[in-house]
C-alpha cells in the first residue's frame, strides 16, 4: 500500500467496516420481514407481495457485502498478523510473505487451504 495508515486510518476504516456490517444486518431485516409478510398473507383474502421491502432489503444485503469485501483488502499488511490459529483444528501456523499477501494460510494438520478475513483475525 502507498498510503501510510496511522491509527486514526484504521479508527475510520473500522468505523466504516461498523458501518456496512449494520448495513448488512439492515437489509436483512428487511428482506426475511418482506418474505415474512407475503409467505403469511398467501392464504389469506388479500395476498400482500412486499416486493418493495424484499428487493430494498436485497440491494442493502449486497451492497453492504460488496462494501465490506472492499474495506476488509484495504486492510495494511501490518495488521495480518505473521502468526495464525488454524478455525478447524487450532493449531498455530506461521504465515509466509505469500499466505499473508494471499490471505490464505495452508494447515497440515488438516491439510487444507483456507481462506482468512479481518474478522477472523
């Protein structure tokens, strides 16, 4: 990264990262009570399609995803960590230059490659 990062960087890129999780969280209130009210009115007389609440809730759930998937990459290489516990087996594995830039770290133990995130640092 060309950008120096200081700790007000990361105070904001976290803030912003808060952001599009409630974001995230938002849309899915939205999505499941718009299916929630056309799967409850299907039998009734007057059947209710909350298309507006379904497809808003949708658009926020990608959007805050997409956002957050952007966010996360913007991390600098200084906060991954050179050491991580494997999230099956929990084991601790040393990351290489190549896993750290990857963002993938390989267990023998379990003998798989797995892909990590900011939240699973």
């Amino acid at each position: 990264m060309t950008d120096k990062f200081n700790n007000a960087n990361i105070d904001e890129l976290e803030q912003r990262l808060e952001s599009q999780t409630k974001r995230v969280h938002h849309g899915m209130y939205w999505f499941f009570g718009g299916i929630l009210v056309t799967v409850i009115t299907i039998e009734s007389p007057v059947q209710i399609v909350a298309w507006g609440a379904i497809l808003y809730g949708l658009r926020e759930l990608i959007n805050g995803n997409f956002q957050k998937s952007k966010l996360k990459k913007m991390l600098p290489d200084d906060l991954i960590p050179s050491e991580i516990t494997c999230t099956k087996c929990g084991e601790t594995l040393e990351l290489d230059s190549d896993e750290r830039a990857s963002r993938k770290y390989f267990c023998p133990m379990c003998n798989r490659t797995y892909h990590y995130t900011a939240d699973s640092i």
